[in-house]
C-alpha cells in the first residue's frame, strides 16, 4: 500500500477535494485519505441474511478487491454502497459523507450486468451517461479508444457480443475520468485476450491514482491486479488486509521421497518448519520466512533421505482463499 | 426544479426515444389511426344513418361532426377510444428502463430518482398535450372545409373540451405510468392494465351507485368529456352534458397527484 503511493503519487486533481484534511502536516494528506468508510453492515432478503455486519474501509489509491464465492454478498455490498440497496442496518460514508447524488458522480460504476439500452449505438448509449454523470461528451471517444470499442462504436448495442457489452460497461464507468471505479466481476463473460486487456486497463488507471473497487471470485485476477483485498463468505467478512499479507508471511515446498513416514519425521525437525500436510504423494510443507530448496535438500540428505520430487509452490491467493473460506466451516463454494 | 433542469431531463429523454424504432412505428401507427378515425367519422355516421332510415319509422337528421363549435366534443370524444395506445407507449418506455436495467445504471451513475420520475412524468405531459393539439388541429382542418370560418363558433366555450381531453389522457397515462412502475415488466403491466380498466372498473362502476362510481380514476377520466348531444337523442329525449364538469376535472387531477406521489414514494421505498 505505502510503495503504492510512493511510485503513484495520486492526480493533481485531489487538490482541490478534501481540503479538510489538514490535520497532519507532517505527511501528505492523500495517504490518510479514507475513500469509503464501512460500519456494521447488514442486508437481508426475506430470511435470508446476505451481508452480516460488514466493516470496510477503503483508502485513496488502493485497488481493493472484494472477494468470495459466488452469493457471499459482493454485489450486495456493492449494491448498497451505490445507493441501489437499502441496508437492515449499519452505515457507510463516501468521502467522509452521507451518499449523495454528488458523491456518485465521482464514481463510475458497473453493478452486475451491463445497463444499455440495445437499439442504440454505443455512442448514443454513452451519451446519455455523460448527461446523468454531468461529464463532457467530448470524452466519450477516449472511453471508447480505451476499451478498444472505438471502431464499433456507431454499432447497434444489442449486436456486440457479451465481452462488447462488458467493455461498454467499463467504458461508461470511466466517463469523466471518475476519482473512483467500482467493477462488478469486470472480466465477466471475455475471453482469456479480453481478460488481460480489461486488466491492462485496470492497472493502467490505477496507476493514475484512482481509488478501485472490484468484486471477483477469480482471485488470480484479484492477486494480479489488487493492493488490498477483503474475502467474504456467506455473507461475513473473513479477511481484510493487503495482499502481500495474505502472499507473504509464509511459503510452501512440495517434497517426495520413497519413504513418506521417514520424510514426514524428518521435515517436522526442520528449523523453519511450521506445519504440514500430505497431498497427492507429496508433503507439502510451509515454511516461516522464504523457502531455501537447497538447504531443504541438504537437511533431507543429512538426515538420509534422497528426495525423489523437490518444488516450491508459489502461494496463491487461491490456496490462501481454499484454506480460508475452508477453516471457517462449511462447505467451500469457489470455483 | 428549474427550466434548464426540465429541458436538461427531456434532452436526455430524447436522446433515448430518438432511434427507438418501436416507438416511432407504434407512435406513426397509433397517430395514422387517429386521424383515419377522425376524418372518416362523418363518413361512418352518415352511413349508419342512412342505414338505421331505411327502417325507422322516424327520420333521423344527419348529424354535422364537423360543426362548430361541436367538432370539439365529437373528435375528443371519439378520440377517447384510442387512448390505450398512448398509455401502451408509455408502459413501453417506463418498463424499458427497468427490462434493460438503465434506471438502476441511471441511478447509481448519480441520478436522483427525482430526477427518472420527472423525466416520465414530462413524456406523459408532452404525449397528452401534442395527441390534444393534434386532435385540434384535425378539427380545426375538418370544420374549415366544411364551413365558413365562425370566430365566435370557433372560439367558443366548447374549446375546453381540447384541454379536458390533454387531462383525460394525462391521468390515464399516469394511471399506465403507475402500473408500469409497480410491475416493472411490459407484459404484465398491459395485461393488469386492460383487466383493470375493461373487466375490473367497468363492474365497479355497473355495480356501485354513480355518486361513488365517478370517483374511480378511469370513470372520472372517461366523464371529462361526455357523449355529444346528437339530434338521435333529443328525439330519445335524451341530454348529455355540453361541458366538462369542474369536479370531474378535480377528480381527474386529484387522482394524477396521487399517482405522482405514489410512484415518488415507491422509488424511494424500493430496491433497484
């Protein structure tokens, strides 16, 4: 997060908004800038509880990812925050503030689905966004450019194809060049080219210095993309942290050896070891700090045992994701 | 609420009816009717006049449609007939919005739900007032080739009725407008909207005495402007009224705030 701000110091225009934070002088304003604020959030459909006492807070500059899996209340959350879901209970402030129509014009926003009209080209459809969000409509064509729809864009909405859709959307929400971008599962429906060029794009404005809030359950894009992420199960927030919290603090090695028994007893003496598990004839072991397979290696064959199989298993956020909606009950849902 | 707001708001309504080709075929469908029915109407009367005189004991005079200053009542009147059309297009385009799921777009992109209500509320204004004015001017057409222009004839109390017919439409579009917002989805919305409006409120009315029948929003729509006095029914000793009754026009209006407020307050109440 602080390397973050380091390298992308944030847009010339924060200067003119939150002038109220002047409180410590000593350090520059933006990196204590909270975007959204969070508090004991919950919404339930009849009886069923889809956000349970949800706290979140988002800072300027970060790329936040809201993971879980499918129906764990991302797009609820998303849904309330942008004032399309009242919640049962709990509060949540933008800038500082209550959700005005103000306050959503200095977000762009795509919630579940793209939201078009399908008689109307993409230029038309754009327009009437610029005229709600108040933004120019000479922007449109940089939208456009941006989300390579530039070539289709006297095009008919309804014959694009859903990842045409998809980038609209994307288009739409960037319209005016917004402080904040909210992505509802951004990659949704695009192809693996379309995949890394809506990431590309992504990481293009965040290095901008827009605040983004994204909701996925494709943690490698999360993990590619993401500074700080929050997990949701069921509901209930899980996690919330930076992801080089969630990658860093501990690492994993695979080994194989002829005799497992043997291989297990000596791993446990190993001096950085802190837990481990058997998985598909492997041990797989975690290791506080880095993984030093060398060392690894010399201490088996110290200790008499020749490893057959020796890999180091980068941590994921899916690993990380598994074992975390896992040990929390249940069963676990992500794809 | 300002000027430049309402006519900010309607832009953007018209940037979406522009090249909706639904709309223009149904609208063009709908105006070509009209004016098919209102030219044509002395025609189909004289018609069945002549028919009904082949075997009625009595004689019955032709009847002058297009005189001043009845033309008036007669087109508004028979105008009333077609009046679904109108209020199809507009569940079209307030249930649009919520098939294509543009108003909760509208909405989280920063847009008051204020703001989506007037915008519904103008096209309904706009549609009742331009169907009136249309049906002016075809009266105005129809009357002059009959006869010589009458000022006094022409600009008499009976031009009222233009404007009782532009509130007619405007509560019964409202009353369309309310659906629309309840059900969300097109096809549902017109077929509780026909049920309504032939099946349901035609019983109430048949069944409740007309001191409380009037009140009923579509009644009180339908009595703006009454059946013309023909020369069949004064042979029948029959009078309807000549104009639009005041608490009729009330009623009218009174029903089309609270249709207001109502999907004000849905808006407001509801999930997107």
């Amino acid at each position: 997060m602080f390397s973050f701000f380091v390298i992308f110091p944030g847009r010339p225009r924060q200067k003119t908004e939150h002038q109220t934070t002047n409180h410590q002088p000593t350090e520059p304003t933006i990196l204590k800038q909270q975007i959204l604020d969070i508090e004991n959030l919950s919404k339930s459909y009849g009886k069923l509880e889809a956000l349970k006492e949800l706290d979140l807070s988002v800072e300027r500059g970060q790329v936040f990812g809201l993971l879980g899996p499918n129906g764990s209340g991302k797009t609820t959350t998303l849904g309330i925050i942008l004032g399309a879901l009242h919640p049962n209970r709990g509060d949540f402030r933008w800038f500082g503030e209550r959700l005005t129509e103000k306050s959503l014009k200095r977000i762009g926003a795509i919630l579940e689905h793209p939201n078009f009209y399908p008689y109307l080209n993409a230029v038309d459809n754009l327009k009437i966004v610029a005229r709600i969000r108040n933004s120019d409509v000479s922007d449109i064509d940089r939208v456009l450019r941006l989300t390579n729809l530039y070539d289709r864009r006297q095009h008919r909405y309804q014959t694009y194809s859903y990842g045409m859709k998809q980038r609209l959307a994307i288009a739409g929400a960037l319209l005016g060049n917004p402080e904040v971008l909210i992505l509802d599962e951004p990659t949704n429906g695009l192809d693996p080219l379309g995949i890394a060029e809506i990431r590309e794009l992504i990481a293009g404005v965040a290095a901008e210095g827009t605040t983004i809030i994204m909701a996925s359950h494709l943690l490698d894009e999360v993990q590619k993309i993401c500074s700080h992420v929050a997990v949701l199960k069921q509901g209930r927030k899980l996690f919330a942290g930076s992801v080089d919290d969630v990658l860093n603090n501990t690492e994993t090695i695979l080994v194989g050896a002829e005799s497992m028994e043997a291989l297990e007893a000596a791993l446990i003496e190993y001096p950085d070891y802190q837990s481990h598990k058997i998985s598909s004839g492997f041990v797989e072991m975690k290791s506080n700090g880095v993984v030093r397979p060398a060392e690894i290696n010399h201490f088996l064959f110290e200790k008499g045992i020749v490893c057959t199989h020796l890999s180091i298993r980068k941590k994921s956020l899916e690993n990380y994701f598994l074992e975390i909606t896992a040990s929390n009950g249940g069963t676990n849902q992500a794809s | 609420m300002n000027i430049r707001n309402l006519t900010y708001i309607l832009y953007t309504e018209w940037l979406k009816v522009r090249n909706y080709r639904t709309f223009w075929l149904l609208a063009g469908l709908y105006t070509l009717t009209l004016l098919l029915l209102l030219f044509s109407l002395q025609g189909i009367l004289n018609n069945v006049t002549v028919n009904i005189n082949t075997k009625s004991p009595l004689p019955i005079p032709e009847y002058p449609v297009y005189s001043f200053p009845g033309v008036w009542q007669n087109l508004t009147y028979i105008a009333g007939f077609l009046k679904m059309f109108p209020a199809f297009l507009i569940i079209i385009l307030i249930t649009n919005e919520f098939t294509f799921t543009t108003y909760k777009q509208q909405i989280i992109s920063g847009s008051r739900r204020m703001e989506f209500l007037t915008a519904k509320t103008l096209m309904v204004a706009i549609l009742s007032v331009g169907i009136a004015l249309l049906i002016g001017i075809s009266g105005m057409i129809a009357g002059l080739l009959q006869q010589s222009p009458d000022y006094e004839a022409i600009v008499s109390r009976k031009l009222i009725f233009l404007a009782s017919h532009a509130l007619e439409l405007f509560t019964y579009l409202m009353f369309a407008s309310i659906l629309a917002f309840l059900f969300r989805r097109a096809g549902i919305t017109i077929i509780v909207f026909l049920l309504y409006s032939f099946i349901i409120e035609r019983i109430l009315v048949f069944r409740l005495p007309d001191a409380v029948g009037r009140f009923l929003p579509l009644e009180a729509c339908s009595n703006l402007v009454p059946l013309p006095n023909s020369a069949l029914m004064k042979i029948f000793g029959v009078s309807f009224s000549e104009y639009t009754s005041v608490a009729d026009a009330g009623i009218c209006f009174v029903w089309a705030m609270i249709f207001y407020l109502l999907i004000y307050w849905l808006l407001r109440k509801r999930d997107l």
